[in-house]
C-alpha cells in the first residue's frame, strides 16, 4: 500500500513540476534544443545562457502584447 502512495505522490509532484516549467518558460530551452536536434542535426545548439540571453533581446525587441 506505501508503494501505491508513493507511486501517486511521485506522479503528482511531475505533474507540478511540468506545469511549473511550463508557466515560468523553464522548459523553453529544452525544446529548443530537441527542436536543433530533429530540424538541424549538423548545428550544434546554443548554450542556455546564449539561448536566454538572445530569448530576452528578442522581447525586448519587439514587446508585442506586454504592456511595458
């Protein structure tokens, strides 16, 4: 029966965490790196600090919808 409780807490707390990812857009660089990976396997990724760091120039760039 502990193995069960487990099991769901273990479950819950993904879910959370993926959803937390998701919001916060701490899963952004993960799928920009699988998407390099399937679409431009002979080019090697940026790295996260790179990736954030042009991520943020571009909204900066062009704020779209946010209101400052």
């Amino acid at each position: 029966m502990a193995v069960v409780g487990r099991d769901a807490a273990r479950r819950v707390w993904r879910a959370v965490a993926w959803y937390v990812n998701g919001v916060t857009g701490q899963s952004r660089y993960a799928e920009y790196v699988a998407h390099e990976r399937a679409r431009h396997p002979g080019r090697e990724p940026l790295g996260e600090r790179e990736f954030w760091r042009r991520h943020y120039a571009a909204q900066d760039a062009d704020p779209g919808a946010r209101c400052c």
